[in-house]
C-alpha cells in the first residue's frame, strides 16, 4: 500500500468522522424526524452515487466529463415505463432489456462520434456530450411527450417503520444497485487486467498503446459500462422520482457534482460524495427553507473543492512540465 | 497561432481589415433586412442580432478566459444576471436614476463579484473549477429565484425602462441594434489590442504551460484573476443591455443551460480566436430561429412536416454533434485555413507568373 492509498483511507475516516458528527447531532436534536431525514437523504444520496459512477467510468477511463449521463439515466426510466408497466413485461426481464438498451445506445455513439475525435481536445468531445444530451432530450419528448410517468414499484409500495421513521422498500432497491455497482466497478477498474488497462490508456494513452493497450478499446467499454449503469440507476429510481423527459439535467448536474466531491474518478469517492450530497442537502431542507437546499448544498460543495482540490477521495493531477 | 507562411504583422493588419469589414457590414444589415422582410423569410434578423451582440458581449470576454487563459466557466450566465438584475432593480425602484449609469453599475458589480469569487475559485484546475464555477451559477440562479423582496422571486421584474444616454433614448430594436453593435465592436477593438500586449503573451504562456509561464516571471495567478474579472464585467455589460432591451427580465434567462450555451458559442467559433467568439454567437443565436422557419420556406409541404418545432431541438442538438466532428477545432479555425490557403496559393501563383515573365526575357 503506497502513501496516497494511506492518505485515501486516513481521509476516507475524516469524512466519516465529520458525516458521524453531523448525524449524531441532529439524531439527538429532532430524533424520528432527524432520523427520516437522513434516511431520506440516504436514498436521494445513492441514487446521486449511482449517477456519479457513470461520470467516474468515464472520466477514468478518457478524461472526458460526459454531460449525457444524466440523459442515459432518464432513458432508463423511460423505457422501464414503456417495457414494464406498458408492456407489460416482468420486471427482470424489463431490467435488462433497458440495460441492454441504453448500454447499446452508448456504445454506438462513441463509435459514432467520439471515436472519430479521439485525437482532438477535451473540451470539444466535452461539447459533443452536450450536443448528445440536447438530442436524446429533444427525443425523449417526442416519444413520451411532457408528462412525467409513475413505474411500479419491484415490490410495493407499503413504507417499511424504521425506529419512528418510514421508508419505501424502492430504497432497499436502489441502496442494494449502488453497492453492487460500486463493488463491481472498483473491482474491475482495480483487479482485471481490461481495467487496469483501461487506466492506464487514459494515463499515458501513448505509453499504454506500446504495451498493446488500445485506447480506442478502452474508450468504448467505458461509454457502455457507462450507459449500462446509468441505465440501471434510471430503472430503479423510477419508481421513486417520477420518469420525465427532463428529468436528465438535474441527475446530470447532481451526480457531476457527487463526482467531484468524491474525487473525479474514484468509484467509492464516488458513492462518499452522493451519499454525503445527498444527505447534507435533506438536512439543510430541514433546518433551512427549502428553497435553499441546493444553494447550501452547492456552497459546501465548493468549500470541500477549496480545501481539497482534487475532491475527498481524488488524487491530485501530476503536473507535467 | 501557427499560422503557416504567415508574416509578423500579418496577423494583426488582418484583424484590423476583418474587423473593419465586420463594421461595415453591421452597418449596411438593416437596409439589406428591408429588402428581404422578416415575413419572408419568417425570421425578425434585427431583433435575433440585437440578441447576439447582447449575446456577443458575455462571448468575447468568455473566450478571452477559456480560449487564452485556458480557464474554464460554466457559470458566466451568473454575471450575466448580476448585470441584469443590477440595472434593472436601480432603474425600477429609483425613477430618477440614469439608465446609462444602471448598466455601468451592472457591469461593475458583476466585474467586482467575479473578483470576490475568482481570487479563491481559480485556483481549481481543470474539472474542478468547471464544477465550481457551475456551483456558482446554481447558487446565482437561486438567490435570484429566492431573494423575492430585491428580485421579484420567480415573477422577475417587469416595467425596466429603455436605455437612454445623453438624451437619446433607444427604444426600439433598430436603435437598440446600433447600440450594442458599436459597443461589441468596442469590446472586439479592446480584445485585439489586449492579446497583442503583453498581457496577452502573458496569458498565452499560461494556456500552454502554466508552470513554464510561472518560471519566466509571469504572475500567472493574477492574470488568472484579472481575466475572469474582465470576462464578469463583459457578462454583466451584456446581462444590463438585456434587461433593457427585454424591459422584462426573471430567473429562468439565468439558468445553467445559459452558462453552456455561452461556452458552447465559444468552442463552436472557435476557442483562442477572436472571431470565433462572434461566429459562435452568430450561428447558435440564428440557428434556432432557422431551423423554426426552415418549413415555411418550402411551399406546399405536408402539415406534419409544417409542425417542425416539435423537431427543433433534435436538429439542434444534431448539428451540434456534426459541427464538432468536422470543424473540431471551430468554425473561425476551418474559416481561417482556408484564408491562409487562398493568401499562400496567391503568392504562389504570383511567384509563378514572376518566374514566367523572367523566362520570357
């Protein structure tokens, strides 16, 4: 174990330490009405981690910020509607087939368009992501119009009491999805040898293409890992948020930001900063108006950054001169 | 810049003729406009272009940042609220109060908020300062939204007077036109004639290594600082020129989607180049209202077809994509190619005839 894994880990137990603090506080102050918030806050906060992950996948892999991945979790949504509860499907069945979906989607974009860029600038396949988004928006509208969609829940609807509080077994679903998400993810990037590649490619693409690493490989398995999970997270939030065409730009916005506050790249920075994202945001709507609970949320988000500009589990960029 | 077979100078004496040329053509577009009236073409060209000068404004100093500094902002829509908002609350809550001076102190403010906020936000790097500048404008947006007593809450504020300076009042899009032309062109005029000083090279050293500039003596973490302010102010310049020429103004022109949609306009012109700023302007702002129009111009097509604007942001969102793939480096850089081309293949081919007329003796 090398010093930054250590400095990782003593950091992991800070930012654990300071959620500890935070949550004990307002335990003892508002007891079961503390208690649903963080639940609350719980849910909101994987579902921002599974969004999270997507961008991370990504960003490792090719260094691109891919501002449709909000998009691919609303397509996720969307088609779990049209499959399942239009449909008719059974819901395992439905899963997959969006997951399968939405993964082939990815893929045959960055074939499309981002393989034929791999030798240009960030910034310009960053603005082809944003083109993506506007289309698969503009699409989405037309094929499922402007009203928002209700997806069954996979195993009802009746709240689960919890020491006072309450809570939808959605949640157990979505909790369950971003812990297998994030132990696959990290295991993958971290122990297979197409992952560790994978990282390398988006290190060094040079160096890594003359010991038999492509980086074009590397750039497409990441776009459809990517879809893949972005598609799930969208399947199961369904249920919880309801489906619309434009529900893309705010998980989008969420989960870039959970990203970031982890530590651009980090699969498990990726579930401490959605987790931490997301239940800061519940507690500050409970103390403050709830108008601002964004405000406040983005205002600690930029804190963290000043203080540590790589995000809570993020290395530091090495500077090359 | 390398600019094949170009000359020093060159450079600068063409910006100075294509700026010249730009002039003149703003000038002579709203006679060329009545020719082709906007029932025709079913596209108002004045008020779309007062909307991109207005649009220009925030560009041109977003391009200095992003394509000379080599520091991203999606949050620039923020300052371009703040100079809105600015304006268009001095105005409405003070009759007496000058409007000239409401878009002064909208810039202003906006260029001294971009300090407050810049001198600790820049020193991000990379994504980070993305997502940071992109938290600002969110917790804009919503201040904005929340502030009801000062901005109106979601409502916004209605009833903001025209501009008026010196006793000429711009009332109407024709006049307005005008005015923010000359002050775009003011702005482009001020922008070439800074990347050729010395903050300038100071500011290309920092885009294209940040440690070797800090080692040759450049105050890289001022110039950083002292751009963004500039580019705030321009945003804010053009954020007061909007509240005026709307008479209308409410959170939802200050959305993040306005942040991407300057950036956007910077690398589809063509980041690192003046021109591109304004090509981007140009082309995202019409584009729009084109493909809306594009149906009525064919005669007799099937009302599905008619109903295009169902389809806008689909073709938007397309072209988007293909305008990246093919012009990847700007629409100002493949415009530039292909100046330099016809300038060198000119040469070439006085050169040949030169040799020829030798030959000949």
């Amino acid at each position: 174990m090398n010093t930054g894994d250590r400095a990782q880990i003593r950091l992991l137990w800070g930012a654990a330490a300071v959620v500890v603090v935070v949550v004990v506080f307002t335990l003892s102050f508002k007891q079961s009405t503390g208690l649903q918030w963080i639940l609350s806050g719980l849910t909101v906060g994987s579902i921002y981690a599974l969004v999270a992950m997507g961008f991370s996948v990504i960003y490792s892999s090719t260094r691109v910020i891919n501002f449709a991945q909000g998009e691919f979790t609303m397509l996720g949504g969307m088609l779990m509607f049209t499959l399942c509860t239009r449909g008719g499907l059974p819901l395992w069945l439905g899963f997959l087939l969006t997951v399968a979906i939405v993964t082939v989607l990815g893929a045959g974009f960055e074939r499309l368009a981002i393989h034929p860029l791999k030798d240009q600038s960030v910034i310009t396949i960053i603005i082809v992501t944003i083109g993506l988004a506007i289309f698969i928006r503009a699409t989405a509208k037309w094929i499922w119009g402007t009203d928002p969609v209700k997806v069954a829940s996979f195993t009802g609807d009746k709240p689960l009491r919890f020491f006072g509080a309450s809570i939808v077994p959605q949640s157990l679903w979505v909790f369950g999805l971003t812990l297998v998400a994030v132990v696959m993810v990290f295991l993958f990037f971290n122990r297979t040898l197409l992952g560790k590649g994978m990282r390398a490619a988006a290190d060094n693409p040079d160096a890594a293409s003359l010991v038999g690493i492509s980086a074009s490989t590397s750039s497409l398995v990441a776009w459809s890992l990517a879809a893949a999970l972005g598609a799930a997270a969208g399947a199961v939030i369904a249920p919880i948020n309801f489906a619309a065409y434009d529900a893309g730009a705010m998980l989008g916005l969420k989960g870039f930001s959970a990203a970031v506050l982890g530590g651009l790249g980090s699969a498990p920075g990726a579930v401490v900063g959605g987790l931490m994202l997301g239940v800061l945001e519940m507690i500050t709507a409970g103390f403050a108006p709830s108008g601002y609970k964004d405000a406040v949320a983005f205002l600690i988000l930029i804190l963290v950054l000043l203080v540590r500009p790589q995000g809570l589990l993020g290395r530091p960029e090495e500077v090359k001169v | 810049m390398d600019r094949q077979l170009a000359r020093p100078g060159d450079a600068d004496r063409r910006n100075y003729r294509t700026l010249a040329i730009v002039a003149a053509f703003i000038l002579i577009l709203p006679a060329w406009a009545k020719f082709i009236p906007g029932d025709v073409l079913h596209i108002d060209i004045v008020n779309i272009m007062v909307l991109a000068g207005i649009y220009a404004c925030v560009v041109v100093g977003l391009n200095l940042l992003v394509g000379y500094a080599g520091q991203i902002s999606l949050g620039h829509a923020a300052f371009f609220g703040i100079g809105a908002y600015t304006t268009a609350i001095l105005c409405t809550r003070l009759h007496w109060f000058p409007t000239w001076l409401g878009v002064i102190a909208g810039a202003a403010l906006a260029g001294a908020i971009g300090w407050l906020v810049g001198k600790p936000v820049l020193r991000l790097k990379g994504h980070y300062l993305a997502m940071a500048t992109l938290g600002l404008g969110e917790i804009a947006f919503i201040l904005f939204q929340q502030l009801k007593g000062l901005t109106g809450g979601t409502v916004g504020i209605m009833d903001i007077p025209p501009l008026s300076i010196l006793g000429l009042k711009f009332d109407s899009d024709l006049k307005f036109y005008f005015l923010v032309w000359v002050i775009v062109i003011a702005l482009m005029l001020l922008t070439i004639n800074l990347i050729r000083s010395r903050v300038g090279r100071g500011l290309r050293a920092l885009h294209s290594s940040e440690v070797a500039a800090d080692a040759m003596g450049v105050n890289t973490s001022r110039y950083k600082v002292q751009v963004f302010v500039l580019s705030a102010a321009f945003a804010g310049l053009g954020g007061a020129l909007f509240a005026h020429f709307q008479k209308y103004i409410n959170p939802e022109s200050f959305v993040i989607a306005v942040s991407i949609m300057f950036i956007t306009m910077v690398v589809v012109g063509g980041m690192g180049n003046i021109w591109g700023a304004l090509i981007g302007v140009l082309l995202l702002t019409f584009l729009p209202s084109v493909i809306q129009a594009l149906p009525q111009w064919i005669p007799g097509l099937p009302s599905a077809l008619q109903n295009f604007s169902n389809y806008e942001l689909i073709l938007y969102g397309l072209l988007l994509i293909l305008f990246m793939m093919f012009l990847p480096k700007g629409v100002a850089d493949g415009l530039g190619r292909a100046a330099d081309y016809s300038e060198v293949r000119a040469r070439h081919l006085r050169d040949r005839r030169r040799a020829k007329k030798l030959e000949g003796h």
